[in-house]
C-alpha cells in the first residue's frame, strides 16, 4: 500500500495507483474514507476522480498545490425530509444508486451527507446540529430576486431585460400616492395589486377602476396587513389553453454563482374561461390552483411554439443570474443549492413576461409523475454529480445551465 503523503492523506499519480490504493483491506485505513491528493496539474487523473470519488477542494501540502478527494468506505448517507407521503419513493430513488442509506441519527452522530429537506423543514432548529456535506437550502430569503419589487428594479437596470416585464410600480401602505396612482389607472386601464410578501395569491386583487382601488386601501383589513406592495401593469392580450388564462411555474436552481434553468414546467390554468371584466372573479383570473391536478398542463409538451418561448426562458434566466450573484449556505452545511420556482404568462404574440420568482417552487408530491421527475433531476445535477453512484444512473437532469 502507497505510503500516506501527510496524516493519512494519499498521493496518487495514476488509476493502477487508485486501484491499488481502493483495493487494500479497509482495516489498514483510519475513518470511513480514504483521503487522497493529486497534483493539481495532472487533469487525466483529476476527470477519472471526479467521476467516482467526493471531491474535497484544492489543498496545499508542504507548500505543492494538490486537489483533494474521497473515496468512501460506506455507503453515502442521506437525510429525506417532507411532510408529504413520499419518503418511501424517495428511498427507492436512493437505493437505485446502489450506495446510499438512510442517515441514522445514533450512528452517525450528527452528520449527514445529503439533506433534502421541504420549506416546512427549511428552518427547523432540531436540523441545525446536524452537518451536512450537500443541502438542499442556501442560507438566507431576502434575495432580490425573490422579492417582487427589487427583482423588478434591478432588471430594470438591464435594457436587454425590459421586454420581459410588465410595468411595476411600489407601494407604500403607510404613504400612498393616489394621484400618481390614479394616473397609472388612466394609462393602463386595468392594474393587479399584491403584496410584496404574498405567496400562492394570497392578497391578490385586480381592478379596472381607481375608485374601487381607492375604497379598497382605505376600508379593507388585508391591505393593513402588508406594508408593501406593487401595483402591476395586467396583461390583456394573453395567450390562452382551453380558452383559460394560465401561467407558467418553472423551475430555476442555483449553486454558488452557478444558475440553472430545467427545461420543463407546469402550466397552471385558472378555473374558468378567459373573459375581459369580472375582474373579482378569481376563477376567471386567478391561476394559483396548484392544489389541483385538474387544472394542470405540462410544458413544453402542452403549449405550441414552445421552443420560442424556451429560448426566451433561457435568455431572460441568463439576466435574472445577474441579480444575485452569489449564494451562500447555513454554517451547518459545507455547500448547498436551492430550487426556486418561477412564474411567467405568454402574450398573444409568444412574448414572454415575468412575473416573480418565489423561493418556494410549488413542489407536487413524489407520486405524481412530474414531481418524480423534478427531484431526480436534482440528484442528477447536483447530487449524482458530487456523490458519484455506484450504479449507471441516466446523467440528463433536464437543467442547463444559464449563468
């Protein structure tokens, strides 16, 4: 066996050394994973590793700059969190890896490899001892890009960016300009408000009217509620599935300063066919109906000219990924990614226009084919690529990268 270059750690030059190296006893080894180290010049040896070993970072011993990885006497360790009834599909989605087991709490002594947690999860202190190598959470939610009114200033700055968006104006709850306000009205006809700190439609309203707009600030006890909101341009020329309004819910993750968009959605259709007025009805021109299968249609497959709105996709993400540049983990995790879901509507004429990003994507439950599909191309981007598994695995997660 190749003598150990520092504290346990392996020097290796090519795979006849790796092989050697792996196939000793594993009782001639420290820990549950064997440390190794290659120069950082050698990119045969550094491509080979990658696909098989947990890369570790560069490291620099005795002055040489070396790139570290682990080759791991056990099985990776994963930690499933939800509170939707599918932690058996996705243990089955593990074991099909071939070297994965749950983590256990006893044994592993708070620490994990991968934990996949849902946002009812996302912020639960009993998780914070518990170190991750892999989370599926970066660190804070106050990003620009989630927030309604700064996601909309900031692309603003891009000239590029502004056929994608709808006109958006900031409102104050406590110092309202409602002659500003009723300007817009006269510009734009009919306006949606909401808060800025909504989710799922939650607060929404659309009026074609500033009286009924000025009534509702003045004497409504949601609108008290929220200290700011934005009062958007509502698009009228919309394209339509079924004669129903719709919106696309897509799926953008990030990692670092790398951004990724996958390639697929779901196109949620209001309740009731399109019409313009009746704007209090929420079945006509409300599409927050995630709850429902009935209402949901699938992208690309259920739309028509598809590829020109994908190609629109991809440019609108690759400026959205100047937004925010970075994104960092809890202390508790060594790297980490999130899946942010987005919502876009499609113009008559196939222009697409953005309507927020929410830091909580919308996610269906494993059982249902798509949201099968979504969290094993999470594995197959981020996970697959850092855990090498031992079993052939399809490598297209249907994500590409776009900053």
């Amino acid at each position: 066996m190749k003598t150990p270059v520092r504290d346990n750690y392996y020097l290796i030059k090519n795979e006849k050394e790796y092989q050697e190296l792996i196939k000793t006893p594993r009782n001639k080894f420290k820990g549950d994973r064997i440390r190794m180290v290659i120069s950082k010049r050698n990119k045969k040896m550094r491509e080979l590793l990658s696909e098989r070993c947990y890369f570790n970072g560069d490291k620099k011993i005795e002055g040489k700059e070396y790139v570290e990885f682990h080759y791991f006497l056990r099985k990776y360790t994963y930690l499933y969190l939800s509170k939707k009834e599918d932690s058996q599909i996705a243990k089955k989605i593990f074991e099909e890896r071939g070297n994965w087991r749950p983590y256990n709490p006893k044994k592993d002594k708070n620490r994990v490899d991968f934990m996949f947690t849902d946002l009812d999860y996302k912020y639960d202190k009993r998780l914070f001892k518990i170190k991750s190598l892999l989370k599926n959470a970066v660190m804070k939610d106050n990003y620009n890009m989630t927030n309604k009114d700064l996601l909309y200033k900031e692309l603003e700055k891009i000239p590029s960016a502004r056929k994608y968006l709808v006109f958006n104006y900031s409102v104050d709850s406590s110092n309202i300009d409602y002659k500003k306000i009723e300007k817009l009205f006269q510009k734009y006809k009919v306006m949606i408000f909401k808060p800025v700190g909504g989710a799922a439609g939650l607060g929404i309203e659309v009026f074609d009217d500033f009286d009924i707009f000025f009534k509702y600030c003045e004497s409504n006890k949601s609108f008290a509620k929220y200290k700011e909101w934005v009062l958007q341009e509502y698009i009228i020329d919309l394209m339509l599935i079924d004669g129903k309004k719709f919106h696309i819910r897509g799926y953008y993750l990030v990692h670092q300063e790398k951004k990724y968009l996958m390639g697929e959605g779901r196109i949620i259709l209001a309740e009731e066919g399109y019409k313009q007025g009746d704007y209090e009805n929420k079945k006509i021109h409300d599409t927050h109906t995630l709850g429902s299968e009935k209402y949901v249609r699938y992208y690309p497959k259920d739309l028509k000219n598809s590829k020109k709105i994908q190609n629109q996709l991809e440019i609108l993400f690759s400026l959205v990924g100047k937004v925010d540049k970075y994104f960092k983990c809890f202390t508790e995790s060594k790297d980490c990614y999130q899946l942010f879901g987005f919502d876009v509507m499609i113009t008559d004429d196939y222009q697409v226009k953005l309507i927020e990003i929410n830091s909580g994507p919308g996610v269906p439950n494993l059982h249902i084919p798509f949201g099968k599909k979504l969290f094993e191309n999470q594995l197959k981007l981020m996970v697959d690529t850092i855990f090498p598994p031992k079993n052939k695995i399809d490598e297209d997660s249907g994500f590409a990268q776009v900053y």
